[in-house]
C-alpha cells in the first residue's frame, strides 16, 4: 500500500497548446511594451513642448520687461530735462526783471519786451537773453527763414545797423548775401 502522506502528481503537456499559449504571453507583452514606448514618446513631446512654450513666454517677458524699463528711462530723462529747462527759464526770466528794475523799467514792460521778441521767431529762452541784451544796450540779430526780412536787428535806443540779407549758405539752406549771421 502506498504511503497516504505522498501525493503523485502527473502533468500532461501537449506542445501545441504549450507553444500557442507562450506566444499569447509573449505578444501582450510586446503589445505592452510597445504601448509604453509610445506613451513615453509622447510625454516626451508633451514635455518639449511645454519647455518651449515657456522659454517663448520667458523670452517675451525679457523682451518686454526691457522695453518698459527703456521707456521709464525716457521720461525720467525726459522729465528731469525738463525740469532743468525750466528752472533756467524761470532763473532767465528773474534776472531780465532785476536787469530791468536796474536799469528803471518794469517787470511788465519786460515781459512784454520778452513777448514781442519770441513773436520775431527767438525760443522762450533765446528770447530773454535777447531783452537782456537790449536792456544793457546790446544789439540783438536773428535771422528767420519765415519768409520777409531774413535777418532783424534789434536795438533799444540809439542807432542801430538795418538787417541785411547774408550772402553764404544759412541754416535755412538757402543762399544769403551779407557777412552777418551763422556764417563762418
């Protein structure tokens, strides 16, 4: 009699069925690994794509952080030019009124001196250094590319020499006769 405590075990193969089940096995798992391939490729592009996309936005930001930090750069620039300019207009304008206290004129008289010569064609502030000069006796030349007269002379009092037309090349471009003006 046979040991109870033994089991005996047979295992029948049939190789056809063996074979077809391996290659089973084996094709879910090349189709598995060829599913992973894939989706880590496109992850991959995924990835790529978002890097780009941020080095573009990136980019762009550098690009227009500097534009605004350009841009601050002018008007401060251009706001403290300013502000010199008129602070030296202001300072013009304090002492053409002392010059004309001084020399027994008005501030009014002064401002309107100062008026009528930026109507000739003078900037603000060319214009009074123009009625400085006049006040201590100078006289003043300015040639104007308006059209009339191309060069106006001005005088307080006394003689004065009549404008001319200068005879070279102005900064109008056109020709002058004449020795006075910009000419060299």
């Amino acid at each position: 009699m046979a040991n109870s405590n033994q089991v005996e075990l047979v295992v029948t193969v049939e190789v056809d069925k063996a074979n077809s089940s391996i290659k089973s096995v084996n094709a879910n798992l090349s189709g598995i690994e060829q599913t992973a391939v894939r989706a880590a490729r496109g992850a991959s592009q995924g990835i790529d794509g978002m890097t780009a996309s941020m080095v573009k936005g990136a980019t762009a930001g550098n690009l227009l952080a500097d534009a605004i930090k350009k841009a601050i750069e002018f008007a401060k620039e251009w706001t403290v030019e300013a502000a010199k300019e008129a602070a030296q207009a202001e300072r013009a304008a304090a002492v053409t009124m002392g010059l004309a206290k001084a020399h027994g004129d008005s501030a009014a008289a002064a401002s309107k001196a100062v008026e009528a010569v930026r109507a000739v064609g003078f900037i603000a502030a060319d214009a009074t250094v123009a009625v400085q000069k006049l006040i201590i006796g100078m006289t003043v030349k300015k040639h104007s590319c308006s059209g009339g007269d191309h060069e106006y002379v001005l005088k307080c009092g006394g003689t004065t020499d009549m404008g001319a037309a200068p005879t070279c090349a102005d900064e109008c471009g056109g020709a002058m006769s004449g020795a006075m003006g910009p000419c060299p």
